[in-house]
C-alpha cells in the first residue's frame, strides 16, 4: 500500500469498515510511514474535536412557534372540512330524487322495449307457427290442386261476408271499427306503447329540469 | 423506533397536535443543531427546522411506522437547508461554494492529491477551536456526511438513508470530506 492508497483509506480504518486483507496492509504502511501516522492522528483529533463541540440546543421558543403555526393553518382547514360536509350533505339530499327519476325513467324504457318486442315477438311467433304448419304440409301435385279450389271456393263466400259488412257500414249510425283497428293509432305505434314513451320522455324531462335547477 | 415514540407519530397522524408537539420536543435539539452546523448562523437554523417541522407534520399521513423517524428527520432537515441556501443564495460568514448537480451519486469530486511533505502534527485543543469554522468552508456534500457521522453519530447505512445516497457514496464523500477539513486546518495552523 502506497501513501496515496493510505490516505484513502484513513476515513474507513478509523470507522472500522476496512476488510482484513486491506487492514493488515493499511496497518503495515503505518509501521513504516511516519508521514501516514501523523495524518492518521490528526484525523483522529480533528473528529474528537467535532465530537466535542459545544452542545446546541433549540431555542426556547422554536415548539411554540411551530405549534401556533399548525394550529392557524388546522382553523381554515377545519372550516373547509365543515363546508365540504354541508355541500355532501346537500348534495345527499337531492340526489336520491335524481337517483329515483333515473330508475323509473330505465324502468319505463325497458317496458316500452319489451312491450314493442313482444307484440313483434308473437307476431313472429304466429308466423313461425303458420311456417311450421306449413311445413308439414303435403306438397304433391294433388294436394296443391286441392288446396287452389279450397281457396277459390274461401274467395267467394269472404266476398259475399264483404258485402254483408258494406251493409251493416251503410246501415248503422255508428262506425264500428274492428280490434285491430282499435288498437292502432297513427305511425303504427299502439295507444299503450305511446303512453309509456311519453311517460320516460316525461322523467326525463324532469331530470333535466331538476339538474338546471341544481346549478343554478 | 420504541412503542411510546410509535404511538405519538400514530396520534399525530391523526392529526393530534399535542403528540405532535411532544415528537418535537424529542427531536428538536438534533434537529436545530444539524441546521445550524450546515447553515452557520442560528436565525436560519430557526427557520429550517421551524419549516422541516412543519414539512414532518404535513407529510406524516405518508410516514411508514416500520421505518426510522429520526432518519427520515434528517433528510428533510438536510434538504431544507439545501434549498434555504439555493434560494437565499447568500454568502457566508466565510465564502462557501455550492455546487449543484442532478444526480448525487453521480457527483464525481476530484480527488486531491496528499500534500508534499510531511505534515505536522496537531493540537487536540488548537484543532478543536478552529473545526467548527472551518467545516464551513466545506462543500455542503462533505459538510452534511461530516456532521451527520462525526457529530450526529448515524451509521454509514442511515446517512446513506437520510440523504438518499448509497453507501459507497457515504464512504467516498466522508473519507474526502475528512481529508480536505484535516488540510484546512493542518494549513491554518501551520501558518498560524
């Protein structure tokens, strides 16, 4: 170990941190080296010397000062947590009206979606029975001849059954009109399906109306 | 960490000033003394432990029980102070020069060579006068190594903690630190 080697290593001798290999060297130059000793010990004292400094100590009023701080700062904290708990509870209380109109208004749509699809669905259904019955059906050429004069022999007594309802039409004072007329109303739509969509388009209009109102 | 020293950082967690105010009157002098090492002068030591107190309160929410308190101290003294010199940008007593960088353990110090020739050896006392200002004149890496170990006590592995560097930085900045402090006063005295 050389004297420059020596010096970089003083600080981790003195600290105990050197491993054994390079202690006995570091410890073999110092037996040799008068110049290595005396930066040794000086190092020595200079670290005592640090160790022994006058003792410091806080000044008195340091805690009191940091206290009266972190209080003032905890009041407008305080006050805030208050406000940010007045506004959830105002919020609170709004909001299950808001929730409630929500609901009803997806309740409403379902309904009308399930209604519309039902009606298609069993006309889907009537259909799909009638394609099944159908099916079934003989298809040779007899039974299609057979079919044909069935249904000329239908066509004449539906015209007569026609005629017979032109006569109660003319007749009668009052305008009956059939179920399935009934039931129709403009644009294909039915009278129920029609109330229940101006019900959700109703809610929904509230729910705009209240949320104006909340910002405001 | 003891379990009274636990229950007051848990309390003062929970926003109990009192137990807070008990943590401080544990750590204040240590805290006061390290500022006023690195600083120099005690109107700034009051400010940067005054503010890293008040830092420590703010950020205990963050604080790890299992973790060391009196480390995790430090390094927000060590780094008030840092910033309290940037910002203030004054001139000490005795001129310090501060150097900023990035990335500390990249921070490369050159080496000084050994002085020429041997060199005296010193009084206990004589040194003992002349360290306290002398340190000063340390660049504010060496100072915070040097003042943490040889006159706060941690150990390499909580300086390297409390400074967020690695031992190795430790050791290289303290065995440097020590060499240039010891030729500034081997200088002194010898002109002395």
């Amino acid at each position: 170990m050389n004297c420059k080697e020596f010096e970089n290593n003083i600080s981790l001798y003195i600290d105990g941190k050197l491993n054994t290999d390079t202690k006995a060297a570091f410890n073999a130059h110092l037996e040799v080296c008068n110049s290595c000793k005396v930066k040794l010990e000086n190092t020595k004292n200079m670290i005592a010397g640090l160790q022994d400094l006058e003792e410091i100590t806080a000044p008195k009023d340091l805690r009191g000062n940091i206290i009266q701080q972190l209080k003032a700062e905890e009041i407008p904290n305080t006050e805030k947590q208050a406000s940010d708990s007045t506004q959830k509870n105002r919020s609170s209380r709004v909001f299950p009206i808001k929730k409630f109109a929500l609901v009803a208004a997806m309740i409403l749509v379902v309904a009308s979606t399930v209604i519309l699809n039902y009606d298609f669905f069993q006309g889907s259904m009537d259909e799909g029975a009638m394609i099944m019955e159908s099916a079934d059906q003989d298809f040779s050429e007899d039974a299609v001849m057979r079919d044909t004069e069935e249904a000329a022999e239908d066509f004449e007594s539906e015209e007569e059954s026609f005629g017979d309802e032109e006569v109660e039409v003319t007749d009668g004072g009052e305008e009956t009109v059939s179920p399935e007329q009934y039931e129709e109303d403009t644009f294909g739509i039915k009278y129920g399906e029609w109330i229940v969509l101006l019900l959700g388009i109703g809610v929904i209009s509230v729910i705009i109306v209240l949320q104006k109102n909340r910002n405001t | 960490m003891n379990v009274e020293e636990t229950k007051l950082i848990e309390q003062s967690q929970l926003g109990n000033i009192e137990s807070f105010e008990k943590l401080i009157i544990r750590y204040q002098d240590q805290a006061y003394r390290t500022a006023y090492r690195i600083l120099g002068n005690p109107e700034d030591a009051k400010d940067a432990t005054q503010e890293s107190f008040i830092k420590i309160y703010r950020s205990l929410k963050g604080f790890k029980l299992q973790s060391n308190f009196s480390t995790w101290m430090y390094r927000i003294i060590h780094n008030t102070c840092l910033d309290m010199i940037r910002k203030r940008k004054r001139r000490q007593e005795i001129p310090i020069e501060i150097k900023e960088h990035q990335n500390k353990d990249d921070y490369k110090i050159p080496l000084e060579d050994p002085k020429d020739g041997p060199e005296a050896l010193l009084d206990y006392h004589q040194l003992k006068e002349q360290v306290e200002s002398e340190i000063l004149k340390l660049p504010v890496e060496y100072r915070g190594v040097i003042i943490l170990r040889d006159i706060e006590g941690l150990s390499y592995q909580e300086i390297a903690e409390a400074l967020e560097i690695s031992e190795g930085t430790v050791k290289s900045r303290l065995n440097r630190g020590r060499t240039q402090l010891r030729q500034h006063l081997a200088e002194l005295l010898e002109d002395g």
